[in-house]
C-alpha cells in the first residue's frame, strides 16, 4: 500500500534563546564641551566621548524620525542656525552615517569637513555664533515589555506592537553598542535562528532617509519574506 506524501511541516522554528523586546528612554546631559565658534566645535569634535558623537548624529534620527529632508545632524543645523556658514553646513549635512563602521572613523570624517571649511575660510574659525553648541551624550533608561518573541511568528507580533522607541532601541540605538556594525534584531536572527541572509538584509535597511514607521514595516517585510520561503 502507497503511503501518502509527507505535507511539508507549518511547524515555526524556535528559536536557541527568545528575543526580549525593550524600549528605551534617553536622559540627555550636557558634557564637558562648549563651542561658541567654529574653532571650537572642531577642538570639542576632538575631545568629547564618542557617545557625543553618536548623540548629535545617530541619535538625532530619533529626535527628527519624521523629518525627511533637511539637516542631518546637528552639526549641520548649527553651522546654519548658529554660524550662517551655509557652505559647511550643506557639507556637513551630506555626510551619510551609513558609510561608517566606527565612530573614530565618523569623527575624523568631521574634523576633516570643519577643518577643510576653516582652511578655505580662515575668518569664519573665530567668528561668534548666534548661540553657542553644547555637546550632550544621552544616559540610557532601559524598559522592558511584555513582548517576547520564541519564532518567527511572535517576532512579528512584536515588531507590529513595539512603540517606534523600541524600534529606534533595537535598530538604530544598538548600533552604539555593537560598534555601529549590526542591530539588536539581525543579530537575534542569525545567532538563534541561524538566518544570516535575513540578518544581513535587514541591517541594510535605510536608517538615514527613512521615518521610524518606515523602519519598521521594511523589517516587517524582510522576516514576512522569510515567513513565506519557510
């Protein structure tokens, strides 16, 4: 007697260790740093902690998430605003964060513009701004959810209930803590999951011209995608 195909499994892929979903708060304080001109925004350029760097580059997509088009970053829009040096400012503001896989090398990107600009320019260094620039980092407040996510599945249902913070935590704030390289949730898919392919396109996802909500349904599609192969 013939026995019957096998049907191809609906069983989900549990995952080694489940993705906890968290959300963040950030408590800015302002650091050691102060620039009332150009100068010295290049000398605080040097000196600050990198997580000023981030701050007032990666952090301030969270801040303008919905702002498409404009100043990047807030070196650019105090170069405008403060200093009026609108030729730095468009340079500073066409600089892409996506081409840097360390913040020394996003840093020394910067000192290279302000000092190019200084060079060209030698009367705009001391000049005083409108407003001086005061270099802040941001202290993290971590706060769990109650999403947690075994497969496949479940990480969508997260993704779908998760405020634009968790996401902006686990995409874009992680990237800080893995050396701006990968993301909270490319890592959970190929460590646990072993979905490298997936892993890799989600960290491509443009994080520099899209909104948050963006961001979210591009990940939404890339594991919905993966949902469908399986």
């Amino acid at each position: 007697m013939a026995t019957a195909p096998s049907l191809p499994s609906t069983q989900p892929r549990w995952a080694r260790s489940p993705f906890y979903f968290n959300s963040a708060s950030h408590l800015l304080r302002i650091g050691k740093e102060k620039a009332t001109n150009l100068q010295e925004l290049l000398e605080a350029i040097r000196s600050c902690p990198d997580a000023s760097i981030f701050q007032h580059t990666f952090q301030t997509l969270e801040e303008h998430h919905f702002i498409k088009e404009g100043f990047s970053n807030d070196f650019s829009h105090w170069a405008f605003a403060a200093c009026n040096e609108v030729e730095l400012a468009e340079r500073l503001a066409s600089l892409d964060i996506r081409e840097f896989t360390s913040l020394a090398a996003l840093r020394e990107r910067l000192v290279h513009l302000i000092e190019a600009h200084l060079q060209k320019n030698p009367r705009a260094a001391t000049k005083q701004a409108m407003e001086p620039f005061y270099l802040m980092a941001a202290d993290l407040v971590v706060v769990p959810t109650p999403y947690v996510a075994r497969n496949l599945e479940e990480f969508t249902d997260g993704l779908r209930k998760v405020s634009i913070h968790a996401i902006y935590y686990h995409f874009i704030d992680a990237r800080l803590r893995l050396k701006l390289n990968n993301n909270d949730f490319s890592v959970w898919l190929e460590q646990e999951l072993d979905l490298a392919q997936a892993a890799d396109r989600m960290n491509r996802i443009d994080i520099y011209t899209s909104t948050l909500e963006t961001v979210r349904r591009s990940i939404l599609k890339v594991i919905e995608a993966e949902m469908n192969r399986a």
